[in-house]
C-alpha cells in the first residue's frame, strides 16, 4: 500500500506543478499523513487550513 499511495502522491505532485501550484514537503507530509491514516480528516482539515492562513500571513 505504501508504493501505491507514494506513486498516487508523485502523480499528484507533478500534476499540481504543471499546473503552477508549489508543493512543499509540509505539505507532502499532511497528505501522507491522511492517507496513512496517522490523523483523522478533522485533523487533516484543521492542518491545512493552519497552513493555508501561514501562507496568507495570516496566523491566528
């Protein structure tokens, strides 16, 4: 399952930066975190809203 979540996560990656969008190893980090299912979905949405306002300057 590794492998397959790991090809799933390049494809994706790849896909994102061909459409203008930087992926940062935070980032990589999350979304393998969710799949891995190391953190439930709230979590996964409350991180990367946290993440989404960092990036906005915007940390509260």
């Amino acid at each position: 399952m590794a492998d397959s979540i790991e090809k799933a996560m390049r494809n994706a990656k790849a896909s994102l930066e061909l459409s203008g969008f930087k992926v940062e190893e935070k980032h990589t980090e999350l979304v393998r975190k969710a799949l891995e299912k190391e953190i439930t979905n709230e979590e996964f949405l409350i991180e990367a809203k946290r993440l989404a306002q960092q990036k906005d300057g915007d940390l509260k």
